[in-house]
C-alpha cells in the first residue's frame, strides 16, 4: 500500500476531481429518487383511484352527518 505522500499532485488531483463527480452524482440519483418517493405518496388522486371504495364510503358517511345535523336544526323533536 503506497501513501498518498509517494504519488505526484496531479495524480491527486485527478482522483479527487474523479471522487467528486461520483459524489455528486450519487447525490443527484439520491435527489431524484427521494423526489420520485414524495411525489408518489402525496399522489393525492392515485390515492383515491386506488382506495375508491374507502374515499366514496367516507365521503357518504359526511354527506350522511351533514344532512342529519342540517335537518335537525330545522325540525322539532
């Protein structure tokens, strides 16, 4: 194992500019891919396609209570 004091500067150089774009690509694929992970979870309309029958049963359950509440205020028990 040769110490990086035995290598020439520009050949130290070179790995560190070789190091820094691997770094920063692999920031970039990290960006992107954290990116591609928020916009599928906050999806808002691929979450109702995909639960339709729990968005249409709780839409019906409100509709259900603001009816109710909404008659009642108009009626005399």
């Amino acid at each position: 194992m040769s110490t990086s004091s035995n290598l020439p500067p520009d050949l130290l150089e070179k790995r560190a500019e070789e190091q820094r774009e691997r770094i920063a690509e692999s920031v970039s694929e990290l960006k992107e891919s954290v990116r591609e992970t928020v916009r599928e979870r906050l999806d808002v309309k691929a979450y109702a396609r995909n639960h339709m029958a729990s968005v249409a049963s709780v839409a019906s359950l409100f509709a259900f209570a603001t009816g109710y509440a909404i008659a009642g205020m108009f009626t005399r028990h």
